[in-house]
C-alpha cells in the first residue's frame, strides 16, 4: 500500500474543520435570518441594526463565536440578551471563524446604513388565519402536500398531538405549542425562513421554505396550539407492540413455509421403536 | 455424439466378506482429519439395513437425486428459486446425529487414574466437545444385522415385500443379509454438482471424476441435501463440503484407488468407458422401467470405428480409448450385463455398478433337506431368502427382471463350471441353462475368469491420465520459483 | 465543547475513512491469500433444530433491513415521496420494526444456541463472539432509534443520507450528525465498527453469495487439458 490513502485522509479532515469560501452575505441569510432582522423589530433574537454601536466589536466576535460560553461566565449584556429571548439560548453556528464574524459584523454596518437592507425580515401577511389556512398547512405537516423546493415532511421529525393515529417523528421536538414557544407568527414565520438548529439548517439549507408554505404551517400550529390535544405517548407503545406482533406472525408464518423442513432420521427410528417396545 | 471418457467401477457383491478393510483404508489417507472423522468415503453396509447415514434411501425424508415433472429433470431438494431463500437454513440436510457422533476413548486415564480398588477404564469421549459422551450410533451400527430390530426393519428397501416375505427376512433360523460397500458413484448425472450454488462441485471432463473445488466452496450445503447416496460430506471444522475423490492423485500415478487396492475379496473392478454425452438428459428422464437399459445405452462400444472416431474428434486419447477396450467394467455392464446401478430411479446415473448378489443361496431347500439339483433349474433364485423385490428395488428400481437376468446368468456359469470340474452336474443341463440365460460356454468361461480368476491388471484397467498435456503443463515452472509453489499450498484452515 | 466537537470531528469525519480503507484492502488480501477461509462456516450440521429459530429469523431480518438503508442512500427523494402519507409512512415503519424484531429474535436466539449447545460452542472462535456482541448492539439499537426516534425512514434520507455522500464526497458535513440523539450516534458508529470488522470475521461470507448460480447450466465440467472451463 503506498501514502496516497493516506494523504487524501489528512486532506479531507482539514477540509472537515476548515471553513468553506463563502460569502458574508449568504451566510448570514442561512444561519442568522431565522432569528435576527436588519432593521424589521426583533424575532427571537434582536434586530441587529446599529448593534456595533450597542457593544464593541471584540464582545460581539466573542459572543458569536460561542455564545454559551460567555453565558455561562455571567456576562451581565449576555445574560439581559438571554431574558429578552425568553431564554433561547443562540446555537452555536457550525463554520464560524474569527474572520467570519468579522466578515458578518462588517455586512451588518454596511446593512444598517442603508435605508431598507435585505435582511429586513419577512414580510409576511397580517390577515388572519382561515380554516383553509390550517387545513393546508396541516397538508404540508404530514407531508400530503409536498414541499416546493423538495424538503421532508415536517412528520419526518416532529409531531403534534393528534395529528396522526401513531403520531409524528421524534427525532426533533414536539411542535404543539411551537406557537406560543416562539412568541407568535412573526417569530415563526421568521424561524422558518431558515431554521437555525444544526439538523434543521443542514436538512432545509437546499431545500428551504417558500412563504406561501410558511402562512399555512404557522397557522397550523397557531391551531395545534389552541387545541391542546391528548397526550399521546401510547402512540409509540402501539407501534412497538405492531412491531412485536408482527414479528411473532413473521414467525409462525416461517414455521408454516418450512413445515417440512428435515428434523431427525435416527434418533426419531430409535425412539419410537423404543416406544413400541415398552 | 459426444464421446466422453469415464472411470467406471463394478462391485461383486457375491464376493464381499464385509471385512471394512477398504473403509479403513480410505479413512487412514483421507479422512482422518479435524472435521471428517466421521466422514466415511467408503463404508460397507449390511443389507437388510437402514445404511450410513440412518435410511439414507428414505428420499422422502432426505428428499436427494432427481425428479420428473412436465417432462423435466429437477432436483428434488433445491432449485435456482429456492436456492435463494433455503440458503441460510437448508430444509433437507440432515445432521451429524443421522450419521454419528465420532469418538475416541480417555486412554490417558488408563495410566493416569489414581490408585483404587476398580481397573480404571477408558471411557468414550466426543472427538468435536472432547467430553465425556454415550455412544448411540456409529457408522456401521447395524453390522451383520446387529442394531435389528430397529435398523434392519426399517430398511427403505423393504417397501413393497409382502409382510411375509418381511417375516422370512428375519426369521431368525434364516436370517440372511449381504454386504454393500459404497463410495461415490462418480454420476454422469450428478446432483450434488447440479445443486451446487458455488459452482465449485464439477466434473472432470478427462476421466469423469467428480470433485469440490475447496477453494470455492462457501459452505452452502446443498450438495449434501441433493446426493442421494448422501456421499457428500460436510466439513464441520473447515465449513466446506467434501466427497470421494476417488483417489485422483494415485489413478493418476496409474495406481488403482485405495480402497480398490486393499479389497480383500477382489470384489472391485474399475476402468474407463466411453459413453455419449449428449444423451445424458434424455436418459435420465426415461419411466423407471427403462432406466437401467437407457443408462446401458449411453456406454458406447469401444471397439466401433465410427465411435472411435469421434472418442478421436473430441480429444480421447488413443490409450485412453485402448483401455476402454479391455475395460472390466464395459464387460459386466455392458457385454454381460450382470452389474447393475444401484438405486438408478435417483436419476444421477451412477457409474458404480454391482454385481447383485446370489449368496448365500446356491441350492433350495425343502423339508429340511438341502437339495442341490432341482428339475425346475431357476427356482431357487425365485425362491431365494433374500426376495428377489429387494434386491429389485436396490438395484432395478423396483423392477425385478434386470435382477433376475443377472441372477440367472451367474447361476448358470455356476452350473457350468460345476458340469466342467467336478462333473456331477450333466453338462448339456449346464448348456441348456446357459441358454435359457441368454449366455453360451464361452461367455460362462469368461464371466467366471474374471470373476474368480482375475490378476490385479485384469480388475484395474487405469486409463492414462495424460496429465503431461494438461493446460499447466505449458506453465513455466521458474515462473513460480521462489514464489508460493503451485496450486493450494497452504493448510486449509478454518476461516475466522 | 470542545472534547465533544472533537469527538465528533473522529467517530463522524476520521473513523469512517479508517473503516474504509481497512475495509477495501484486508478483504481483497483475505480473499487473494485466503479465499480457502471465506465460506458460510454454518453450523447447520450439528444442531439444525434451534438453527431454523435462530438463522432464518435473523438472516431475512437483517436482510429487508439493510436493504432499507440501502434504498434511503440512495433513493432518498424515492422514499420521501412514497412517505409522504401518513398511512405509507406507517406502513413502511411497521415493517421495518417487524423485520428489526426477526432479526434480533433471530440473533439472540442464534447466540444462545452457540452458548448452550456443546458441539456448536465449539466451532465458535473469538472474532464469532465479537462479532454477534456488535450485531446485537447493532440491532438493538437500531430498534430504539426506530421506537424513540421516530420516523427514521424519513429523517435518514433527509439527514443521514446528506452526511453519508458527504463522506463519500470526501467532504464530510457533521451538522446534522453532531446534533443527533445520542442513540442515533451509537448505531452510526456501531456500524462502523461492524465495517471495520467486517473482513476479520465471518462476515465475509456476504461477498461470496451465490449469484451465478442463476444463470449457470445446472452441470459443470472442468477439463484440464483445454483452455476453456
């Protein structure tokens, strides 16, 4: 065997760690947009218009590059930021450099000077909800109406109580009071541009949310939330004990296929002469 | 045509004294490692009895050989479907308990025990858990009616005997049984070969043989499913199958297989026929009746020039086709046609035949007076202890007159050769019996010199292997200098 | 969080190509030098009774399972679509649980057998014991995945299968996977293991799976004196 295994394998570890080229602008549009705006209000996170004015720079590289931490050591800014967001913590964003946040804190002063930056938030309707709404973005959560731009279900990973017999997935949190989690629809809404949880991000960075797909979803939790629900943690006891019964039909139904498969010649002879003679 | 060459082997039961000497001398080359010690390539079992493994006959049990259905030749255990889905658990493959667990005995206790009031002994111990174990079958149990009633009783021959016949069988005043040394049957239509996943069973198109490629066995087990005769054998500790190979590697030294150079009795005959290949599937597919004369028909006559030409025009060698002319076993199968295939309805065609056996009976009895002569010539071959219907359905698929053809053309060269030596037999009632089966005085002195009279060179007729032209031959051996060496050199070792 | 990032950065982005590249060459080497060792090594022949229990369970188990897996790499906007209602998506993770039950049924009763039967202990090496410990962890967490982690079909083609062709890609991307439930992170790094394993066991009996077997005429004859098989 000579090195070249060897050498591609080092290769691809730097690249694992290494931040990939990317532009400031694109980047904060995948990771930050979910709960930050430039100049819309404030969604889970604070508008970030003018937030070099607010703390210096070296605070703001600091806090981006792992927020936790500088919760955790007391930071008396860090810790009025965390009551403001109800206590939603900032997730740590995956490729974040030193040169990135300086990159993004540049973007962010040059956003703020502008009369209406790009980052301003989605504008999303203020109508209220109609059962059509709900009807529709109940479609989009079990998946019955396919997502845009290719994205799995929201069942996939989620549940809400009593949307289905054995319920939703659980990979991801359960979603029935999302709504009042989120303080409403326009933090949702926002949420939901571009989710900012690392599983999230990943799934729907490619495949992300289209607006007229995100009224209905927020709708549909506004109801979730509304309605409560029955809890339903016997949901996946029943589809365990399906599993099991179906796996002991499996069984018989082999036994039953192979019921004339060879078992003894000899020792079956010996005993039942032995039988007879007794 | 396509003429091929086969090794072929004829076994006269009439002269089989059961001594198991060939047994032994197989196990002691072959099969005297880890994981065969209870193969048995060759074994000799006593007729009436249930055989090694336990009524191996029993094909509604063990479920081996051929079948016809919609004029097609399947296997009875496998198929290309059920391969798929019987690979992980083969339905028919019996277990190490239909043959025996293999066993040594303690004897380093004999001179270890400690000092006692009692003879220390050595107790039988597993030779795979090395533990302590009771013997409850072995691989001739039943030797010389031994395990009766249970084994005897329960031979799968016996289907078809009038319960009477049964109870004359075991009378036990006279209780009669023969020998039936078996090995590979070296099949034209070999089932374990057709069964076979791997592809790693094949046989040798020079000479017929039929072998497992240990390198490309993977353990599937079909091939002892498919046998018949169940003389495939599985490795337990290599997790490979394995078979006769009818010592290949002294034929090919021109020296006759082990087991045929140490019989006692001179009771094996081996040499090469031709015989044509592209009949083989028709042949196998004929009514049961009509198995035993087809299977005659696809041995070739050696001596016919257009058959020579196309031995010749498909690459036989003229050795090769020079000892299929003085070939034993074209004689008896062929010329003569007093050796049979055993259990020819399995539809593999085997090219073991056997000379079905008289013994004991030379005379009929009645009120307890042996009579030698009887005006009604045959008779005691129809009256004979051991019924004819059993020997039919071990050696003509149920179908008695291939049996009694073969019967009556040996009683007759007895006769014969009584009329000749010791003269109290008339010799014209020696020629009339002669004729009535379907033989003449010339015939009779040629059946009975190879039967009693036979040299070493007479019963083993080796065709060259010509070895010298195989394709690796034309190998370089400085190629492999200072290399592995040729072929499979190193210990075969079971798998991790 | 640094251990944890690191730790991450080895059983997601270093273990797998470790795998690999021990994978590909010791199961070439072992089938050049050895393919007298790759067989099936059943047992079948000692003990065939409990042997139906334990292997036909476990292999048709393991086998529909696999193939799951399999299908969401790579098919994943396949599945998605055939998941996209509800009672398809129930359906498909029904049978997947059941088939996850054969197969742990199956193996464990396969292991007893081993454990209990004197002559099949005693064809059982080291590597064997190993091996089934793995399988067992394997399997069994795989069904926890299924139960607490619901609705693997679904989020495997959205998440794992992504990370999956990133290693492939040699561009290993660990959000997702990072973030997983710890549960789900064991069965990835199990299989690994069981990879990596994999051409030191018995294992190796899946390449030689008897597809020819097929299309070949049912007799076979060699002849060493031509060219030609």
């Amino acid at each position: 065997m000579n090195c070249k295994p060897l050498f591609l394998f080092a290769c691809v570890v730097l690249a694992a760690s290494a931040a990939r080229g990317q532009d400031a602008a694109d980047f904060f549009r995948q990771n930050c947009v979910s709960c930050h705006t430039v100049g819309g209000g404030r969604l889970t996170g604070p508008d970030l218009k003018n937030v070099t004015q607010r703390q210096s720079r070296e605070w703001l590289i600091e806090f981006i590059m792992n927020p936790q931490a500088v919760i955790n050591r007391g930071d008396p800014y860090a810790q009025k930021l965390l009551q403001e967001a109800r206590g939603v913590v900032m997730p740590p964003i995956s490729g974040m450099t030193r040169e990135r946040a300086e990159a993004l804190l540049a973007l962010l002063d040059a956003e703020s000077q502008l009369p209406k930056s790009q980052f301003v938030g989605l504008q999303m309707s203020d109508r209220p909800f109609t059962p059509n709404d709900v009807a529709l973005g109940r479609a989009i959560f079990l998946g019955e109406r396919p997502l845009a731009n290719g994205g799995p279900a929201c069942l996939s990973c989620h549940t809400v109580k009593a949307v289905a017999p054995l319920g939703g997935g659980r990979l991801g949190p359960d979603l029935t009071r999302v709504y009042e989690r989120l303080q409403g629809r326009k933090n949702l809404g926002a949420w939901l541009v571009a989710p900012a949880t690392p599983v999230m991000a990943t799934t729907f960075k490619q495949h992300a949310l289209q607006p007229e797909e995100i009224l209905p979803l927020v709708a549909f939790f506004e109801d979730a939330a509304r309605q409560g629900g029955q809890d339903d943690s016997a949901a996946r006891l029943n589809f365990f004990l399906l599993g099991l019964g179906g796996a002991a039909l499996a069984l018989v139904a082999m036994d039953a296929v192979w019921r004339r498969r060879f078992r003894s010649v000899r020792r079956a002879l010996v005993e039942n002469a032995r039988r007879l003679a007794r | 045509m396509n003429v091929r060459s086969q090794v072929a082997m004829v076994f006269h039961l009439d002269k089989c004294i059961g001594c198991h000497t060939c047994s032994i001398a197989c196990k002691n080359i072959w099969t005297d490692r880890k994981g065969t010690e209870y193969m048995w390539w060759n074994n000799v079992e006593t007729k009436p009895g249930a055989g090694f493994p336990t009524q191996w006959e029993n094909q509604d049990k063990y479920n081996g050989g051929w079948e016809v259905g919609n004029g097609k030749l399947k296997l009875k255990s496998t198929s290309k479907e059920k391969t798929v889905f019987n690979i992980f658990h083969n339905p028919h493959m019996p277990t190490m308990d239909d043959y025996y667990e293999p066993w040594t005995y303690d004897y380093q206790h004999l001179f270890n025990a400690p000092e006692g009031p009692d003879q220390p002994t050595a107790r039988p111990i597993s030779m795979i858990t090395g533990e302590l174990i009771q013997i409850e079958s072995g691989p001739n149990w039943d030797d010389d009616l031994g395990g009766s009633p249970i084994y005897a009783q329960n031979d799968p021959n016996l289907k078809g005997l009038t319960p009477e016949q049964q109870a004359q069988l075991f009378a036990v005043e006279r209780l009669v049984f023969f020998y039936f040394p078996r090995i590979c049957n070296h099949c034209l239509n070999p089932a374990c070969v057709a069964a076979c996943p791997s592809g790693a069973l094949y046989k040798r198109g020079e000479d017929g043989i039929v072998l497992v490629d240990q390198n490309r066995c993977r353990g599937w087990r079909a091939c002892i499913a498919a046998c018949p005769y169940k003389k495939m054998f599985y490795n337990w500790n290599t997790g490979k199958s394995e078979k006769c190979i009818l010592c290949f590697p002294r034929l090919e030294a021109g020296q006759a297989p082990a087991c045929f150079h140490s019989c006692v009795g001179r009771i094996r005959y081996l040499g090469n026929v031709l015989y044509d290949a592209s009949r083989i599937e028709e042949v196998a597919k004929l009514p049961d009746e009509e198995l035993v004369e087809g299977q005659r028909s696809l041995i070739l006559d050696p001596h016919d020039p257009e058959v020579i030409h196309e031995a010749r025009r498909n690459g036989i060698h003229d050795s090769v086709i020079e000892t299929a002319q003085r070939s034993p076993v074209y004689k008896f199968v062929k010329v003569w046609k007093i050796a049979l295939p055993p259990h020819i309805e399995y539809r593999t065609l085997p090219m073991l035949f056997y000379v079905p056996p008289m013994a004991p009976v030379m005379a009929n009895r009645s009120d307890d007076v042996v009579n030698g002569v009887s005006d009604d010539l045959f008779h005691d071959i129809e009256q004979s202890r051991v019924p004819m219907k059993f020997l039919a359905n071990l050696f003509g698929a149920g179908h008695e007159s291939k049996v009694r053809y073969a019967l009556r053309k040996q009683k007759a060269v007895r006769w014969y050769r009584r009329a000749l030596t010791v003269g109290d037999v008339e010799m014209s009632t020696a020629e009339r019996m002669l004729r009535e089966a379907d033989s003449s005085p010339e015939e009779a002195e040629a059946i009975y010199r190879l039967t009693s009279l036979c040299t070493f060179e007479e019963r083993f007729v080796i065709p060259p292997m010509h070895r010298e032209e195989a394709i690796q031959m034309l190998e370089d051996p400085l190629e492999h200098k200072q290399s592995v060496g040729f072929g499979f050199m190193m210990a075969p070792r079971r798998g991790m | 969080m640094n251990t944890a990032f690191y730790l991450d950065q080895f059983l997601f982005a270093v273990l797998p190509y470790v795998v690999a590249i021990a994978f590909i060459p010791a199961t070439v080497y072992r089938y050049r030098a050895r393919g007298f060792t790759y067989s099936s090594l059943s047992s079948q022949f000692l003990e065939n009774q409990q042997h139906f229990w334990g292997l036909v369970p476990f292999h048709y188990g393991i086998l529909v399972v696999t193939l799951g897996h399999l299908v969401a790499f790579f098919l994943p906007q396949q599945l998605l679509a055939w998941n996209s209602r509800p009672l398809r998506l129930y359906v498909l993770e029904i049978s997947g649980l059941i088939f996850g039950v054969l197969s742990l049924v199956g193996l464990a009763a396969a292991v007893m057998r081993r454990l209990t039967h004197g002559k099949v202990y005693r064809v059982t090496s080291g590597p064997d014991w190993v091996l089934f410990a793995l399988l067992l962890l394997q399997i069994a967490s795989g069904i926890g995945v299924a139960v607490f982690h619901p609705w693997g079909s679904s989020w495997f083609a959205s998440t794992v299968t992504p990370y999956l062709w990133s290693l492939v890609k040699l561009n290993p991307d660990l959000t997702a996977i990072s973030a997983s439930p710890l549960l789900v992170k064991l069965h990835i790094v199990n299989a690994y293991l069981v990879i990596g394993l994999f051409p030191f066991t018995r294992l190796v009996h899946i390449l030689v799976i008897p597809n020819p077997y097929l299309w070949r005429k049912p007799q076979v004859v060699r002849w060493y004196g031509r060219q030609h098989a």
